[in-house]
C-alpha cells in the first residue's frame, strides 16, 4: 500500500441481518471504489432473520467495477463473541492490513485516505495498534489525530500483526485482576472500578462481544490507536433493530471530511487529557459506578 491511493486499501465488511443499513455503506464504497472487498456475514439466529440476513448478503456484495470481492458467508449463527475474531483471522489471512467495517457504520470519503496515510506511517511501529476515523469529542487538538488507549471500533483499520496479539479468552486476566494491574494504567478509582467489572464480565462470558477483548488486549501490550480529530464515520445503526447499541449514552458528533495534507503528531505518546475526558464523558465511569452502587443498595433495603 505504500505510495497507493486510497482504494489500496483492502475494506472487510461485516454484515448480518440490516440491508437497509448496509445499503447506505455500500453507496459510499461504491463511490471509492476500494480494489479488494472481503465480506463476512453471520447466520441467522432464529428462522425469521433467514429473509433479512439473505437480503443483506446480497446488497454487501453488489458493487461493480473492478473491485475484487470474497465472501465469508456462515450458515449457522456465531454471534459477535466468535463471528467478528474469526472474521478478522480471515481477512488477515489474506492482506497484511485493512479496514474494517460494520453494516452501519458509514464512512466519509476522506476516511478511506486517512487511514491508508496512517497505516502507511505507522506500519513498522508495533506501539501503534491501529487506526480509527471514530473521532474525539472534549477538548481540542491540533493535529489531525491522536493517541488513544481506546481502540474505537467504529470505522477502524489495523494490521495483521498486530491483530495477531488479540487475546479472545484474556487469559492472564484473572491473574492481572488479583495482582491490581489496572492500578498501574491510571491512577484514577472510578477507571479501575470500571472496567474490572467490564473485564469480569467479558472473560466469564456474560457479555456477547469480541471488543472488549480488544481494548483488553491494548491495555494490556500498552498499544494506542490513532484517532482522527473529527468524526469520519457516523453509526446509523443504532435503536430499533440494533442487537447491542440500543441508545448511545452521548451524542455522536457530525461528520466532518478530513483535511489534507494531515498533520501528524510529532511523537507516538497517548493524550492523557482526552483519554480522561473519555473516561468520564464516553464510558461515564462515574455515573457508571453510582449507578452500580444504588442498584445495589436498594436490592439490599428490599431484602
């Protein structure tokens, strides 16, 4: 991909049950026109998604051109805990770093540059996990993106080595958890609070997701994602209909098209400041916990 345009950039597309949502991020891909598109798609999970999920499949892969297209078409269902990862194993047998895109996440144009300028820059760096045209809210910055802890999923790209460390059963998690680990990623309680319980969750198998591993899998190699100052990509999949995301408990900000040439950050070194207004404002460990906390005392003064 060195020295290639935007379209170089191979783009796996997950899909399951959402033509409509799926149409909309075909029209933009159709526009760009990426030169190899890999999509993946789950099976339905009851006999009345067969129709819809059948419909989806056939909007992903009906784009013309000379775009090269693979298809990962499963008859039974995963679910996000197994389809996402053994999707991304799939494509990465393949390319050696792409992007990676859901059935409604639509993407501005620019994203596709972004992302190609960036995995370009940062390839050989193994502190880069990634990047992302998600976006960051709070304060601003100067430059065209930033370092996160956060991987933000929404409209991402990576590479297959870095993939490679994802951990899937967090394996060292229970060990990590007794020896207060999450303690020496941030010295603020509601963080730690937060996401032991989050971790706890997901390594007993209580929460249907593969991404919660990955921001794990960060945590734990200490690798950031670039995070585009703006939002590129919009989730219009969320409400009715949606399997996970129901109700976003912030606004997601415009769309805004990247600038160019970008301005990169003149060192690999995660912006803390954002990372805490995140903390707070994304993931809401505070409130989080309060709620938490008045769940269970009023369990308690019922009992």
């Amino acid at each position: 991909m060195r020295g290639g345009d935007a379209t170089d950039v191979p783009v796996l597309l997950l899909v399951y049950r959402r033509p409509e949502t799926t149409q909309k991020v075909l029209d933009v891909l159709r526009h760009v026109r990426p030169s190899r598109l890999y999509v993946a798609a789950d099976g339905p999970r009851t006999p009345d998604d067969t129709a819809s999920c059948a419909k989806a499949r056939e909007v992903a892969t009906n784009i013309q051109g000379s775009t090269h297209i693979q298809t990962l078409f499963r008859d039974a269902h995963l679910g996000l805990r197994r389809g996402v990862p053994e999707a991304l194993d799939w494509f990465f047998q393949y390319e050696s770093a792409g992007i990676i895109l859901e059935d409604d996440v639509v993407p501005d144009p620019t994203f596709f540059q972004f992302v190609r300028e960036v995995l370009d820059r940062y390839r050989d760096d193994k502190r880069v996990a990634g990047v992302s045209g998600n976006g960051r809210g709070g304060p601003s910055i100067e430059d065209s993106y930033t370092f996160s802890r956060y991987p933000h999923i929404w409209g991402w790209a990576t590479w297959a080595d870095r993939w490679e460390l994802y951990d899937q059963e967090m394996s060292d998690w229970p060990r990590l958890r007794d020896e207060g680990w999450l303690r020496s990623l941030s010295p603020h309680r509601d963080f730690e609070r937060y996401w032991r319980h989050i971790f706890n969750d997901t390594h007993g198998g209580g929460i249907d997701t593969w991404a919660y591993q990955w921001v794990y899998t960060c945590f734990v190699h200490r690798i950031v994602t670039a995070v585009s100052d703006r939002a590129l990509v919009h989730n219009v999949g969320t409400g009715i209909g949606a399997t996970h995301t129901l109700r976003l408990p912030y606004r997601q900000p415009d769309v805004t098209a990247m600038s160019f040439p970008l301005q990169h950050p003149p060192k690999v070194s995660r912006d803390q400041l954002l990372d805490r207004w995140e903390d707070l404002h994304i993931h809401q460990t505070r409130r989080t916990l309060w709620r938490r906390f008045r769940t269970s005392t009023r369990a308690k003064l019922r009992t």
